[in-house]
C-alpha cells in the first residue's frame, strides 16, 4: 500500500488579515478577521493544545467566540497598547497592533466631553447626582497624568467648554446657570435661567450656545445678550451641543432609543437629521477632516462611533463605524499627536488613535 503523507493540523499556523475596531477600552471586544482562527478537531496530538488563545504583548486575552475565519477578544484590564496574535497548537499569527486605552484619572464623574486648554491640560467634572454637593466639581489633569482639584463651588457642573481667551465655562444642570471661570480658577456666574442647563459649546465669533434639558438651544452673545436659537422637540435633551468647520451645530441627547438622531442646526436655526440609527448618543468631537465622533451604540457595539460628513449634493449620506470599542463611555475630547481622551462615567482614559481633532474657538 503506498504511503500517504498527511499534514498535521497544528501546522497550519492562524492567519490575521483585520481587526475591527482597531482601538479598544479594557472590557471591550474586538473582532479579528482571517484563517485557521478556530480549534483543531480531534487529532491524535493529544500533547499539543487544539484551543486557541490570543495574547496583547505579553498579557493573555480571553477568547469569547472562536471560528474559523474570526474570533471575538475582549480586552484584559492592565493591558496597554501592542501587539494582538492568535495561538493554536503550536504556532502563532502573525501580529496586528492593537490601540488600548490607559486610564489617566479616577474616582471622577463626568457626565459630558472633557474640555482642554491650550496646554494640553484636560478637565474634568464631579457631577454628582442632582442636587448632590461634591467637594471638588471639576479637577485638572496635566499632561504628566498630575490631578489637582480646580473648582469646588459648582453644584452639578456639567458641561464644559473654554474661550478664546483661555476662560472655562461650566454649566450647572441643578441651578440653570452657567459659570466662567478664570486660568487661576476664580468662579464667576456668566449667565443664569438656562431651565437644565447641560451641552454649552462656543460658535467661531466667541457666543456661547446653551443646550437645555427641554430641547431648547440658548444663544448667549459676547455682550451677555441670550437669545432662543433653536427649540427642538421636548423628549430631544440638548445634552451634548459640538461645532463643525463650517459652522452647524450638532446636537446629541441619550435616550432609551436604539434608533437615535444627531441633529444639525445651521447658524439660522434650521434644524435637521444628520444621522439616524444610533443608541443613547452623547458627547461629540469633530476632526479636521469634519468627521464627527460620538459615545454611543451601533449595532449593539458600545464605543466611539466616527460619522463621515456625507455630501448631500453629491447624494452621499454620512456612514457611521466602531473606531474605539467599550462599555460606559459619555464623551471624548481631541488631545495632541492624534490621541484622545476618553470619559467614562467614573473616569477618563487616554488613546492614541491617530486622529488630529479639529482646534476649538
């Protein structure tokens, strides 16, 4: 009988063409794309391992759907950026790298975007919950990871933005009122009657515009004149508020749907659908490139979802994809060299995603 060679199983090493999203929160999932991700079937190598594990640098990550052409990672805590392969038997993939979000300040509770000043300093709230007195509402992390308390007097400070001038704004959605406040941390009130004062976010010519829990958009003029800009409907929370280059506003609020809008307001107060399709919408940044990020569900996936800005004269309607996967994220901001900085509900992380944020007012 003539012999016939056949290939051991375990020679056929795990191929990775893809991972999607390419940058992640620890807990969140990844998707990996390619070949011979699944286990081997029986064989008679019973010393060789036919379960295959995948590793991030050095830190194992645990597997949770493994097929053939993709498998499902969730990111381990304590990792940090590296690279992703796929072990089965004995060989491994060749690497992908994984973007892995590191945390750079606890024990916060922000419930909206961070803000960042010209230095690169980021600042963050501890809202509390309503009518809650904190010790410190908003602390200031330096670009060396350093916390400091920076305001103590605001109760349920919520949104934050800063002026051309280098001044914070807060608002405050127990009081109705907004604060500014100065680069040594002194407190003033900048305008008061904002019903649930939350969104706050500056147009190019230094007014201040004020989203309300009720769905009204404040205008406030740099001489303190307010003005009802845009209302839109009362179960539409004006929650998040985020400029693009050209000067429309969008407007994002969390919802029990899973079928959300983000809505446009051109500088007329004209409102429209800018996208449809998300899950509790909430803070907003934009790129240089007018794409516009946003912590939400897609598709069952939690994260931070990028739009493109579609052409609507050309017919080409904006489309929306995972770029960072995670769980309890409520905002982002743009730092330097492409990274970001994410909040969380109790925190805020920072990733290198490669992406150079569009510069503020």
């Amino acid at each position: 009988m003539p012999f016939l060679f056949q290939r051991e199983p375990y020679q056929d090493a795990p191929h990775l063409t893809s991972v999607t999203p390419t940058a992640a929160m620890p807990g969140g999932l990844v998707e990996v794309h390619g070949t011979n991700l699944g286990p081997f079937a029986p064989s008679t190598s019973a010393s060789i391992s036919q379960i295959p594990h995948a590793t991030i640098g050095d830190v194992p990550a645990p597997i949770i759907l493994s097929r053939p052409d993709r498998t499902t990672i969730r990111i381990p805590e304590g990792s940090i950026s590296g690279d992703l392969l796929i072990h089965r038997a004995a060989t491994s993939s060749n690497p992908l790298h994984l973007r892995i979000a590191v945390p750079m300040a606890e024990n916060l509770h922000p419930v909206a975007n961070p803000a960042v000043d010209a230095l690169g300093n980021v600042y963050a709230t501890v809202s509390g919950s309503r009518g809650q007195a904190v010790p410190v509402s908003i602390f200031q992390i330096q670009r060396d990871f350093q916390i400091r308390p920076f305001v103590r007097e605001i109760l349920n400070a919520t949104g934050l933005a800063f002026d051309p001038a280098g001044n914070l704004y807060a608002s405050s959605r127990a009081e109705g009122t907004v604060y500014r406040i100065s680069p040594a941390g002194a407190v003033s009130t900048y305008a008061e009657g904002m019903g649930i004062a939350t969104g706050i976010a500056f147009d190019r010519e230094g007014n201040l515009y004020v989203g309300d829990r009720s769905g009204t958009i404040f205008k406030i003029g740099k001489n303190q004149e307010i003005f009802v800009h845009a209302t839109l409907e009362p179960s539409m929370a004006a929650y998040h508020l985020a400029f693009n280059s050209a000067g429309t506003l969008f407007v994002s609020g969390p919802t029990t749907s899973s079928n959300q809008s983000i809505h446009a307001i051109d500088p007329d107060g004209n409102i429209s659908t800018f996208y449809q399709g998300l899950g509790r919408a909430q803070g907003m940044a934009f790129d240089v490139d007018d794409n516009l990020y946003v912590a939400a569900s897609f598709h069952g996936q939690r994260g931070i979802i990028r739009i493109t800005p579609g052409h609507p004269t050309k017919n080409v309607l904006p489309e929306a994809s995972l770029i960072v996967s995670g769980s309890n994220l409520v905002g982002l901001a743009f730092l330097e060299d492409g990274c970001a900085a994410l909040a969380t509900r109790d925190a805020l992380y920072h990733v290198d995603l490669g992406v150079e944020g569009r510069p503020l007012p």
